[in-house]
RNA sequence: GGGGGCGUAGCUCAGUUGGUUAGAGCGUUUGCUUGACAUGCAAGAGGUCACAGAUUCGAGUUCUGUCGUCCCCACCA
C-alpha cells in the first residue's frame, strides 16, 4: 500500500502502471473455452507518420470497450496492428529521396524496398510508443503488420481463390490515373474538389462543307484523342449532321459525329466531344459505337507522339498551346471561366487523369449483393445505425475495383507471364515453370495490389487464416469494430463482403462509427493548416487519463467533435477531485478495508449514497452495452462528483468524526466500499488514474485491470429509504439557500424550528443537517410563530422550515423572494391542474403518471397556502 | 442531381424507448482559506429546444414542409 500524494500527477505512475501491466501479461488473450470471446481488431494506422487526435479517440473507444468486457469476464482479444498503406508510404519515402536528389529508378526496386522496411521499423515502432502512452490495453504478443507473413499469405490466398472463381480480371478499362504518383487508382481513392477552369468553344469543320460543328470542352489537349462528337438523337439542330464527318482541328485525322442519348442537348453547344481514352462517359460512348480509343497521354502527364508537335509536352502547357494554335486558326470562338469539380489524388493531391490503361479489377457485383444482404439481415449491426445508408449507398452504385497499382511498396500480385509462350499463371507459391508450354521462363506482374485489399482480410488474416488456428477458430467472427465514418468506403465495405467471400461469415457485429476530431474553430485538423494538436503532447500536459476522458465525454456516437485543452483541463479537474476524494477515503480508513456490506450497520445517507450507486451500476452498463460511451462517461462523473463528494463525503464527516466507534467504522465501510466501485466502474475509461488509486486501498491486492465490473444489486437498491432521504438533502440545501437569500454569513449557525412529520428522519441525520445547513440545533415545532416574531421560511418537501434572523432579515428582499416563490409554485399548480382537469390524460396516460402528478398537485397547493401566509404575515 | 448530419443557456455540446420543474462543462454573478480538493466549496442568473404545421392526453424527442449550415456521393463534356 503506498502513501497517496497530495495533488494528481499522472506523470509519476502512469508509465510505470502500464510497464506493470504487460510484464504481469493483463493484455494478452487467451483461448479459453470456458469464457465467452469478445474480439476488436485495431484498424491498423498507416506507418506513414504518427498518431493524431483521430487516432487518439479511436483507440480510446475501443480501449474502454474491451476493458469494460474484460471486467466483464470476457477472454478479451484487441489486437494490434500497423497498415503497410502503399501508396501513402510511398509517396513519403520518394519525396525524402527527392530532397536527397534521387529518384526511384536510381535507386532500383530492391534498393527501395530495403529503404521502405526500414521507414517501416522506424515508424511502425513509434505508433506502437504512441499507443503504449494512450494506456491501450491490446495484445502486443499478437503484433500484426499487413505486410507480415501471415497477412502475405492471406493476401495471396484470397487473390487466388478470386482469380479462381473469375471475380478478379485484367483487362484495359478507363481508371483514374495519377500521374503524381504514376499510378491507377480505385474510385475511393480520388477526392473531388470544385477548381475554377475555362470553357473552351471550338469550331470542327464539317468535311466537304463550309460548316462547323462547335464544341464546349473544359480539357482541349485531350482532343488529340477524339474520335468522334456526340449529339442528341432527338436534338434537331444536329440530326443532319449525324452520320457526317468533321476534321479534327490541330490534326490531318477526320471523326464521325455520332448520336448518343448520353448527351443533354441543354448543356453546351449541345455537341460533345468524344474521347473514349481519357474520360470515363465517352468510354462508355465509344463502346456503343465502335469508337477508336486514341490515349494520347504518357503515365507522368506529358503527351505523347500522338499529340504529334505537342509530343513531349506537360498536358497544361500542351493544352495552353493548342488553345494559341486554335485561336490563330480562328477556330476558337470564345472562352469562358467554368468552374467544375476536379479529381485529385487523395494521396499526393495532383490532378487525376482519367486514363484508358490495362489493369486488375475485382468484379463488384456478385460481391456486393451478400454484403447488403448481411446488414440488411442485421448480421452485422451499424451503431449508429444512419450509416447503413451509407453503407447501401457505396455497395448498390458499386464497380469494379481497380486493385492493381504501378508502385513498389506492397504486396505484388501473385500473377505470372509466361516469356515463352504468353501464358498467366496464378499460384500462391512463386512458380517454377510454365503448367502450360514447361518454360521456367516467368516473369512475375510488376504491379502491387490496392494497400486496401490487404486490409479488407485485417479481421481474419491477423488470425492466421487461411490456415484454421485455434485464434481463428475461437476469436473469429469478431465482435466490434471501430472506426470513423470517413472510412466506410474505403475498408468497412471492403471487410464486409472479404469476410463474406473467404470465411463465409460477417468479419463483426457490431460497427461503432464514430465522428472526426476537429480544432477549436470546428476545421478538419490537416497538416497544411498546421492546426493539428499531437496527442502526446496532450498526455504531456495533462495525463493520459484527462486526454481520454475528454474525448469520450459530451460526445454523441458518429457525431464530430472539437478538441478544445478546455474540455481536458475539465477533465483533468475532475479527476484531480477523484484523487482527493480518495485520498480522503484512504487517509481516514489505514486500518479499515473495503467490506462486506452485510457486515456494517447503515445509517440512512450510507443506504442512500449505495442505492445511488445502484443505479449508477445499472445505468452505466446499460449505456456501455449500447457503447453510448459518452452518456456513460457523463452519468459516472455526475455520480462521482455530485452523489459521492458533494455529499456523500460531507454527510460521513460527522460519523468518522465522531465517538461512536460503530458509525465510524459504517461510514469509513460504505466510504470505502463505494469508491471501490466507482474506481472500478470508471476505470474503462481512466485506467491509469483508477489503477493508481486502487493500489492504494487498503486490502486491496492486485490489479483493477481484472477486477469485476460492479454488478446492479437489488438488494442494495433501497428505493424507499434513498426517497426518503432526499428530502433531507432538500433541507438542506433549503437551508442553504435561505441564508444566502437574506445574506447572511455561511459561517454564523442559525437556529432551525421545523414543522414537519418527518421528526425521525431529521432526527436520524441530525448531525449531518447540522453540520452541511450551517445550523446550531433544530427544534421541532408545531407552529411557525413558536420560533418568534421575525422569522424567514421557507417549504420544503420535507418541512416547513422558519429561520428567526431577528435585524438581519432585510424585509424587503425576503417579501420579493417569497413571491417569486410564490410565483413559481403558482405556475406549478398551473401546469399540473391543467393535466389533471383533462379527461384524457387521466383516461390514457399511465396511472403511476395521474398519481404523481395529483400528489405534486397536492403538494403544491400546500406549500401555496404556506408561502401566502408567510407573505400576509410580513 | 441523390443522400445524410447539425440548428437546445454567452460558448462547446449531451439529451437513451415521447412522460416530474430540459441538463453538463466552460464562462458569468454573489459569498466563502468550511479539518480531501481554490485543479476547490455554497448559492444564483441565463433556454418560446431554428420556424410553420401534423399526430398524441402529452413532442426537444415522431411525421410533413420551410429556412440556415456542414458533410458525403454522383460528375453536364
């Protein structure tokens, strides 16, 4: 048992506390068959840099719930992980070679993957510091990397179960290309933003005529690509044009005008432009009408020979260039500013460019369909549960998944080439030869695979599959999974119908979405707004402990939040009370240790402050099973503050201060015995703090990580005897008030004369009402006028309480405050006359609610009749 | 174009299935070195729950519409 400090330092124990943790192994889960699994997988952060607020209050949540379930007696499994995130990862290292001045065809792919393993390491062990800081309780002896065997593997396994079953292809559809990073990207991957461009009309000479066919485009470099201009069938204006041929201006080539309903003759000129290889709706228009595909621009964003002069050119200067050329050919017409929403890279920001290229997909159809049907089936529950909708909403306007991707850091695809004789060859093992012509001639695909279809397989490639271990077999499907709303799209989605595939079974139950952290001002936290707040200099400052409970505290689920150092600092307060509250417990209770309650005689606050407690239990459970964390969070601090220090505390004072020994030892018992079970009920959510202050209860071995959760008992519900001491506490703060009402001094004892029936009950916490009203004794009287001439009263729902105040009664100020009272009580009647005069409340409401509300109406008029007098009698 | 969130006290936000007098933190006013805590204690002030309808005995809560605001998706070249 250790003396506690003065003041709460979180810097001295919670780096020790966590040390103890992993050393005595509380992390790490167990298979164990007589215990019911609950499992959560980490969503893995990306190695590219560290932690932020986001992070913080993600592993919070998911720290709390498995601590909450580990008390619970759950065989609890978090498992940790880090995310390879390919495209992330190596965008970062090729600029930190660029400032060194090299590139990544100097330096080779072997080279660079040597460079990468080892940005891995660095970065990958400091988000594990980072996690280690926030007090996450994940099984460290479970470690996973998507890039580590066992996710390789699995990744492997599951590409060619779908290149088995046909669901994943190669084949040249149009996809967004980056020429940033020189790479495909999936749909999810690009970020559209609304940018300020041009409108450029141009003229297409009709072939053989002295005509022209104006186009609107807002990209005139791509009309090297152009293979045709598209009209309305039903457009009028056009249908003599249609079957024609125009001249390609800036080229000697000659296109068809086609008509297609793809065209909304309102829009433009009402004649479009086609060019099947850089925009996905003429891709589509070209394939209904047999058009060419003419790519004229190279992977890095230059064109290429096709462009002819221009060949070689960036595609903004290509673009600058032509619109000269056009112009001094007058076949521009006019130009106008346009504002149209452009795709960038969500990775490096460059523009995307729709681009025909020879790709990997995986087909979204047959997939889809079981992933709306298992949340549809509530298999799989989203919490809450708006974002199914959003859920749908991806998976029923679905295509396929680019998956392949012209970069070097991650898992290459398990596909093969024949040299010889042009044979694919899909093995999860590294062939050695050709199954069809027996060349040992191979060359494995360059490319690696979307970073995401690592991560789809995160819940069960983690747990060995496809192998079937005794982790997969107990620890999966697992139960929640938690994550915020930004990347439902992106993994979410793509967990789901992966689990689906390759396991059969829902990756987990339950989807706790939560919001985004955002800065003071309501702003997304980003790095090129420089407002971003690191987490670890939060903890710094503040303590772990203040850090998690402010992120979890007036936060409703999947709703964003700001982070504010206010909101921690209240935090930090209230924990700051906590540690005084207990080290007023332990400083009292040296030789006592937290009781048997059956063994201690309860005064009347001791079985009001337990049946408070009570209800905390069962309402804070309650609340954690529907993980509406926050409202836990709240209804904990309340209790602990309000119930238990403000006046619980208080009330115990006289006991522990007193001669007899036998309250004494009750209310050091119940002292104790309550914090203990706050302690525990709290410490899901402020581990260090909790486990500090544990330790230091008498009696009190081992650590509270394993302690059970509190359970509602009803024995100790003492619904009566806590409704009937509320009205002491009423008295009380009755008191209270009347003294500062007629300014009196809080430190001069007043004389207190009641008429009330409750004599036992006043009787019973003499002392305490003594002591917490600032009284000097309390006389029983049947008549106001028994406590003399000048007196201030006031009703309470206990008594009528007169105070003689003698010269310090201003008469004025007390006549104004009985009738606001007065006033108040009027209003009451009001209300609750109404209700009760209305013949279908009494017929329909529930008979507990009329009963109530009569005896309220009753009690009322009581204190009405009571309040006049007083008045009359000034 | 489609979908969704939000609008509650000066500020930031909670408000579980409709049911006492709508809450918290911060701020604010007044008074307090009250034998755990000034990172504190006590007492207060402060709200037509955006607006208009509807359902209901009863609506901050359910439904419809309006206004304001933010976000996601689609991408008319």
């Amino acid at each position: 048992m250790r003396e506690m400090q003065t003041t709460y330092n979180p810097k001295e124990f919670e780096d020790r506390i966590y040390g103890e943790w992993v050393s005595r192994g509380y992390f790490t889960a167990k298979v164990d068959p007589a215990k019911v699994p609950f499992t959560v997988m980490m969503p893995p952060p990306n190695i590219t840099g560290q932690l932020h607020m986001g992070h913080a209050m993600d592993e919070t949540m998911q720290d709390t719930i498995v601590r909450f379930k580990r008390m619970q007696g759950y065989s609890v499994l978090w498992l940790p992980g880090t995310d390879h995130a390919s495209i992330a990862t190596e965008v970062k290292i090729v600029d930190q070679m660029k400032k060194e001045g090299l590139s990544k065809e100097q330096l080779g792919r072997e080279e660079f993957l040597r460079r990468a393993w080892a940005w891995k390491e660095k970065y990958g062990g400091r988000i594990v510091e980072q996690l280690k800081k926030l007090g996450s309780s994940c099984d460290w002896s479970r470690l996973a990397f998507t890039m580590d065997e066992r996710c390789s593997n699995a990744v492997r396994e599951a590409f060619f179960r779908l290149y088995e079953k046909g669901l994943v292809y190669r084949g040249s559809r149009i996809i967004n290309w980056c020429p940033g990073c020189k790479t495909a990207l999936s749909d999810a991957e690009v970020e559209y933003s609304e940018d300020a461009g041009f409108f450029w009309y141009i003229r297409y000479p009709v072939e053989g005529e002295e005509e022209f066919l104006i186009v609107a485009t807002t990209r005139p470099e791509t009309m090297f690509g152009d293979t045709a201009v598209a009209v309305n069938p039903s457009d009028k204006r056009f249908s003599r044009y249609v079957g024609k041929t125009l001249r390609l201006p800036l080229t000697d080539r000659t296109i068809p005008v086609v008509a297609d309903g793809y065209v909304d003759p309102e829009f433009g000129t009402g004649a479009v432009k086609i060019t099947p290889a850089h925009d996905p709706n003429d891709f589509e228009v070209g394939l209904r009408h047999n058009l060419p595909v003419v790519r004229v621009m190279n992977d890095d964003g230059t064109m290429n020979e096709l462009a002819g002069e221009y060949a070689g050119l960036d595609r903004y200067e290509a673009r600058k260039r032509a619109v000269a050329a056009l112009e001094a050919q007058g076949l521009l017409v006019k130009v106008e500013p346009h504002k149209h929403n452009v795709g960038h890279c969500y990775r490096c920001r460059s523009t995307v460019e729709p681009i025909v290229s020879k790709q990997w997909f995986v087909k979204m159809a047959p997939l889809a369909k079981p992933a709306i049907e298992a949340v549809m089936k509530n298999k799989t529950k989203f919490v809450p549960d708006r974002f199914a909708k959003i859920y749908y909403n991806w998976l029923e306007n679905i295509r396929d998944w680019c998956i392949s991707r012209q970069l070097w850091w991650g898992h290459r695809i398990p596909v093969w080439y024949c040299d010889d004789c042009g044979e694919t060859i899909c093995a999860k093992d590294t062939p050695t030869v050709c199954p069809k012509c027996g060349s040992a001639r191979l060359t494995q695909d360059e490319d690696v695979l979307d970073t995401w279809f690592s991560s789809a397989l995160w819940p069960f490639s983690t747990l060995g599959w496809p192998d079937c271990t005794e982790d997969f077999s107990y620890f999966y499907p697992t139960d929640a999974l938690v994550t915020g709303y930004d990347i439902i799209p992106f993994w979410v989605m793509r967990m789901m119908f992966s689990g689906l595939e390759y396991t059969g079974k829902v990756p987990f139950r339950d989807v706790l979405i939560h919001g985004l952290v955002r800065d003071e001002q309501g702003r997304k936290m980003s790095k090129s707004l420089g407002n971003g707040i690191d987490p670890l200099e939060v903890i710094d400052r503040y303590g772990a402990d203040s850090l998690r409970l402010s992120l979890l505290t007036g936060v409703a689920p999947g709703n964003d939040t700001r982070y504010t150092d206010a909101k921690v600092e209240a935090a930090r307060n209230f924990i700051n009370k906590l540690w005084n509250a207990a080290r007023f417990v332990v400083m009292n209770a040296k030789d006592v240790s937290v009781p048997d309650l059956g063994t201690v005689r309860l005064q009347p606050a001791d079985r009001w402050i337990i049946s408070r407690l009570q209800t905390c239990i069962r309402e804070t459970t309650l609340s954690m099973q529907k993980y509406d964390l926050g409202i836990a969070a709240d209804k904990l601090v309340d209790f602990v503050r309000n119930d238990f220090c403000d006046w619980y505390i208080e009330l115990s004072k006289p006991a522990l201060y007193g001669d007899d020994g036998e309250k004494k030892r009750g209310a050091l018992g119940v002292l104790l015995f309550v914090l203990d079970s706050a302690l525990r009920l709290l410490h899901p959510f402020i581990p260090f703090v909790t486990e500090e202050i544990y330790s230091c209860l008498p009696g009190r071995e081992g650590s509270i990580m394993v302690a059970e959760y509190p359970r509602y008992n009803a024995r100790l519900a003492y619904k009566k005897e806590a409704k009937a001491f509320e009205g002491v506490i009423e008295l009380i703060k009755t008191v209270r008030a009347m003294k500062v009402a007629v300014n009196c001094p809080p430190a001069k004892k007043v004389r207190l004369f009641l008429v009330t029936e409750g004599r036992r009950l006043v009787n019973a916490n003499k002392s305490a009402v003594l002591r917490l009203a600032g009284a000097s004794e309390i006389e029983f009287v049947s008549d106001g006028s028994e406590a003399g001439e000048k007196t201030v009263s006031q009703v309470c729902g206990l008594c009528h309480v007169f105070i003689p105040l003698g010269e310090l009664v201003n008469l004025e100020e007390e006549k104004k405050r009985l009738e606001k009272e007065l006033d108040r009580v009027m209003g009451e009647i009001a209300r609750a006359g109404g209700k009760l005069s209305n013949v279908n409340f009494i017929a329909k409401a529930p008979k507990k609610l009329v009963e109530d509300e009569r005896a309220k109406l009753e009690k009322y008029i009581d204190m009405k009749a009571k309040i006049e007098k007083q008045i009359s009698e000034l």
